[in-house]
C-alpha cells in the first residue's frame, strides 16, 4: 500500500514530546442534546502538547508514524489531525487520498480516497469516495461510508465490508473463495452521519502551519478529531487501541487479541480514581460505539430482552448501570462494564477480556472471572446450560460406541443406514499430516468433511446423512461457507448481510473453487441437527440450508447468533468484543431480509432426550426422522 498525494516517506520516529506555543481555536459549537449528567466538556484553548506515536500491526511492527495531540482543558486523551485520520484508513482501505481545507468562509473539511491508486486502477467496484467533516455542526458523513471503511478483499460490486472476505486457496486446507459480478442490494444504502454533538464530544480546528510532522507540514486551519470516534466507528472491521503512546492495529481476526494484549499491558498504570472529565469521555464514546456500531438494537425483543431505543443512554439508565458507569471509581466503573456487557447486552456475542488500564495485570483474571461466574444474563447463560448439558449427554452416549471418530453410523437391518457427521466450531487451521478424523474436526472444518465423507463413501448403505451442530458454537465464517458447498448443487452461493450503519440490505455472491465437484447433494438426504446453544456459524449454516437449500432442520430451534463480531477498546482500555454493525442475516423465498439473531426454526422437533439415545447413539434420532411422512422415502 502506498500514500497518494502527500503522503510519501513515512519514516518511523522515536515517540518525542515537542512543545508548542497556543495557537487560537476557531471551533463553535453547542452542546445541546447531550447525554449522561448533561456534562459540559470544555472549549480547548490550545493544545498543551503533542508527541509522535507509532502504529504497530497485530504483530508488533511499525506500520507508519502520527502525531497526538493533547488539548488544555481535556487532559491527556488523544485527538489526531484529519490528514492522520487518512493514514489509518489508508491502512485499512489500501487506496490513495488526498486532504482538502474548506474554502474561506466555510467549515466542511474533506477526505477524498481515490480509485486510481498510483497508476493502479482498481475494478469497477472501486470509486472515488468522500468523507465530510462538518465543524460547523460537529457531524462526519458521506453516501459511501461502508465502502471507504472496508478493505479491498471485502468490497464487491460496489457494496462494502462483507464480513466475508475473498480468500486464496490454501492446499490441503481450504480452495479459493471469490466473488462475482451478482451481488446486489435487496435494500439500497442510506448517507451515514455520525453527529458529535449529541454525545458533546468535538472537533477542533487549530493553526499547525508552524510544526514539521514526519511527511508534511502543518495547515492555517488544522482540523483535530478524537482519535476514539475513528476507532469506534471508522476502523470497525480492525480493533484499534491507544496506550498513552503508540497505537495498535490489528486487521487479522485471529491476532487482534495480540494487538489489544500488547497495547494494554505495555500501558497499564494502576489507580483508583480518574477524573470526571475522562469518566464522561469514555461513557460518551461508549455509546456512540453502541449507538452506531451495534446491530441488533432493534432485535432483542425476539430473545426476550427490551429493544434499544435511538441513544443507548436512555436504555443503559433504565437498566440501572448509568451512574456506575460514569463513575470515577475505578472498580466500580470495570464491575459496572462487565455487568453492561454480559448481563445487559447479553447477545452471547458480546465478551468481556480485560478491564480498563487502571487496572494492574494482576486484576484481569478478577474480571474475567465477574464476566464468567456472576453477570451472564439469560440469554448467556442459557446457551451455557444448553451447552454443559448436550455435550454432557453426548459424551456420555459416545464413550459406549467403539468408534468414536467424528463420524458415527446407524445400522438398520444388519446395515449402516445413516451416518452423523459431529463438529464443534468452523476452525481454519492448517490439518498438517493429521490423520484421525477427531483431531482433524479440531483444525480445520473443510478438510474434516472432505475426509468424513470419504469415511462414508465406504458404506455405501448409507443414503442419509446427518450434520449434528447441536454443540457448535460458531467460527469462521469462510469455513461455514466450505462446509455448506457439500450439500448445494453449485459453486455458487451468497450471504446476506444487513448493515446497520447505512441500513442497507445485500446479497453477496461467492464463487467456490470446488463448487459441484464437491456437492453431494445428488448422493444423500442431508438433515441438519440444532439445539438451543447452535450459535454464531452454527446459526448461519441451518439459516441457510432453511432459507436457501431445503435441507430440513431437525432437534430444536438454534440459539442463533446474527451480529458480525467486533473487538474493541474503551478510551480507558477495556477490552470486549461485541455484534457490530454488519448482521448476518437470511433471504426468504419472497426476497425478504430475515434476522435470524433468535434463531432458525426446525422443520422436525425432536426432544432434547432423544438427541443421542436408542440402542446406539443417535438411534432414537433416527427412527423420528424414518417415521416422519415427509422423510420416510428416503430410508427405502
């Protein structure tokens, strides 16, 4: 990747403090609307200083050089300038930008990423696209928000950050996945505006023309935006933390823990009070997180939990955790975050890591055993018992079979009749030389399946064949989409994906190296078995074989699971991930969006006591499925 237009050399700097005289703000704006106490941050007179900060990858390189600001009157948290808020994007979407100054008289600031990248055009999907900064009325928008914050591996079409992105094939792991020319809109996109005003928080304008940075110099009319709204917003396909100094980026899904790890404890500091002024920043940028960044606000009826309104505020104050959030006490505000996450927010995607930075390191295993022992809401802590006890039954019934190998047979008349194939998570990890059929299940899930049905090809009595997710909790979504190839008719496939930051709804398709080759549809009867823990992947992949394939759903209806998940950090460091904006979702047969956050009904409910029982495992499951009318051809 590269820097178009200004933003040649980066060099790494060493994290200097430079000090500066004040220079005039000319930021107006008023603070109506705001939320929590009705906290009154300051106008900031000038920045007290500003220092060169690092951004390091998941992997602890340096990437490329900024500079912080602070501002006097709001202590030490970190605004950038807009041409620094181009880097980070840059760094996220892989395209040129260049940085405009409003003409005289006016206030809007733009940040323009281009199609043609230093020579390189990129397919017709890539457009030249805008991001406004308003100072005048404290709002940040544009018509094709998604698309400037995604990466280039997860645009298609036109449409932005599918939440799953094209892969290459891997040998012996997993075939190439990409996409084609048919994604659409079923809903088209709206213009997303994020207004700071609401939440009292701002942008500054302040004159840099005097400072050398690492790759320009500075401007008359500088424009100064809290580096946390970019974080909560912008960069939510990557978890991007701030530790005092340096930041951290992490774009790879299975590093960002390390990238957040490695910001956190490198900057811990123990206290046991903050200020007001930060306890009211973090809350504030907490809810605009939950307010624009969370997507299944207006979907938690569907599982038993009250629907959040347009500001979480109101919610989080109705549900008692307000005050303790905005506490300056530090236990008291990092107990408060795990009870908001895990007993409040309670969509079993929503995990807690670590607490805030006041924190000591020592204190982290506390929390976390808050998040796991005392706070789980209902919805947590049913999919924990549905879990403790489907897996409890089913190792029970499986250490009486001989074979306990990943695959287990059902025999009908001196023959094997139906075969059930059991895995836990969709993994993508590298299989090696593994041979047993257990071991490969726990690392990768295609190459489990290719090798299963070889197992089965060897019985050839066998016509149907059972897929048991009834102790799977999800994973990656890629292997979902792998594992779905062996019971659809073509290489093509799609997922639908609603985006609540712009509403809109759309249909990504998908072309899959192996495609019919590797369908088996015409050679089984597949079934899908689900329980009421079935979450995440192991809600999408029965959401599709309903909506999409006509592969009935047997057991009971899956936990679900629809938010696409999101790490992130509060200002102060706490660490969670929570269901971001991008929802998976289903396309009924009409074409209509589908949220299936609550779950995918059965086609055939069996009781949960005949999940795993009979005479051998999975027996009893199988003489409910041959006695069904709508089933019962199949085991001629």
């Amino acid at each position: 990747m590269n820097f178009k237009i200004l933003r040649k050399n980066i060099f790494a700097s060493l994290a200097l403090c430079l000090a500066f005289a004040l220079f005039s703000c000319t930021n107006e704006v008023s603070d109506n609307n705001v939320i929590g106490f009705g906290y009154q941050f300051p106008e900031a007179t000038g920045f007290s200083r500003a220092f060169y900060s690092q951004v390091y990858n998941e992997k602890g390189e340096k990437q490329f050089t900024v500079v912080t600001f602070n501002l006097q009157g709001w202590e030490d948290i970190p605004f950038i300038r807009l041409e620094d808020v181009g880097k980070f994007m840059n760094y996220i979407n892989d395209r040129g930008y260049n940085y405009y100054l409003p003409p005289s008289g006016e206030s809007v600031y733009k940040c323009k990423y281009y199609q043609d990248d230093a020579g390189t055009v990129y397919p017709v999907e890539w457009k030249d696209d805008t991001l406004y900064f308003d100072v005048k009325n404290q709002t940040i928008y544009s018509d094709d928000f998604t698309r400037m914050v995604s990466p280039k591996n997860t645009v298609n079409n036109g449409i932005g950050n599918v939440y799953a992105a094209k892969v290459d094939a891997l040998p012996n792991v997993f075939p190439k996945i990409d996409f084609n020319n048919n994604t659409t809109y079923v809903k088209t996109k709206e213009r997303t505006t994020i207004d700071l005003k609401a939440y009292g928080l701002k942008m500054f304008v302040f004159d840099t023309s005097k400072i050398k940075f690492p790759d320009s110099n500075g401007y008359e009319n500088d424009l100064l935006v809290p580096f946390q709204v970019i974080a909560d917003t912008f960069l939510r396909i990557a978890v991007c933390s701030f530790n005092g100094f340096d930041y951290y980026v992490g774009i790879d899904a299975t590093s960002d823990q390390l990238a957040t790890t490695k910001a956190y404890d490198s900057g811990r500091f123990v206290r046991s009070s903050r200020s007001q002024l930060k306890a009211e920043y973090n809350y504030r940028n907490l809810c605009l997180l939950f307010d624009k960044n969370y997507c299944l606000k207006e979907r938690r009826t569907e599982v038993g939990k009250d629907n959040i309104g347009a500001f979480i505020n109101d919610s989080i104050f109705k549900a008692g955790l307000g005050f303790d959030l905005l506490s300056t006490d530090t236990a008291t505000y990092d107990t408060a975050l795990v009870k908001f996450l895990k007993g409040y927010i309670d969509d079993g995607h929503t995990g807690y890591h670590e607490p805030s930075m006041y924190q000591s390191y020592a204190s982290i295993s506390q929390y976390q055993r808050l998040s796991s022992e005392s706070f789980n809401g209902p919805r947590n802590k049913a999919l924990d018992d549905i879990y403790k006890a489907r897996k409890a039954d089913r190792d029970r019934a499986a250490a009486s079979e001989k074979k306990k190998k990943g695959v287990f047979y059902v025999n009908d008349g001196n023959a094997d009749k139906m075969a059930v194939i059991v895995f836990d998570n969709f993994l993508q990890g590298n299989p090696g030389n593994l041979t047993d059929l257990e071991k490969i299940a726990g690392a990768n899930t295609y190459w489990f399946l290719t090798k299963a049905f070889e197992d089965i090809a060897a019985h050839p009595t066998v016509k149907n064949v059972v897929i048991d997710l009834s102790c799977n909790g999800g994973g990656v979504i890629q292997q979902c989409m792998l594992a779905l190839c062996f019971l659809r008719d073509t290489n093509e496939f799609f997922l639908a994906e609603k985006n609540h930051l712009d509403n809109s709804v759309a249909k990504f398709y998908y072309s899959i190296d192996t495609g019919s080759a590797t369908s088996l549809k015409k050679n089984y009867n597949f079934y899908v078995l689900t329980s009421g823990f079935s979450f995440s992947c192991g809600n999408f992949f029965p959401a599709i074989c309903h909506y999409q394939l006509g592969v009935p759903i047997v057991g009971q209806k899956s936990g679900g699971g629809g938010g696409v998940v999101k790490p992130t950090q509060t200002s102060d460091g706490a660490l969670f991930q929570t269901s971001a904006s991008a929802e998976m979702c289903a396309i009924d047969a009409s074409g209509n969006y589908v949220c299936i956050d609550a779950g995918v009904p059965v086609d055939l409910e069996v009781p949960y006591d005949k999940f795993y029982s009979g005479t051998s495992i999975y027996k009893d499951l199988y003489e409910i499925i041959k006695a069904d009318p709508r089933y019962a051809g199949n085991f001629n």
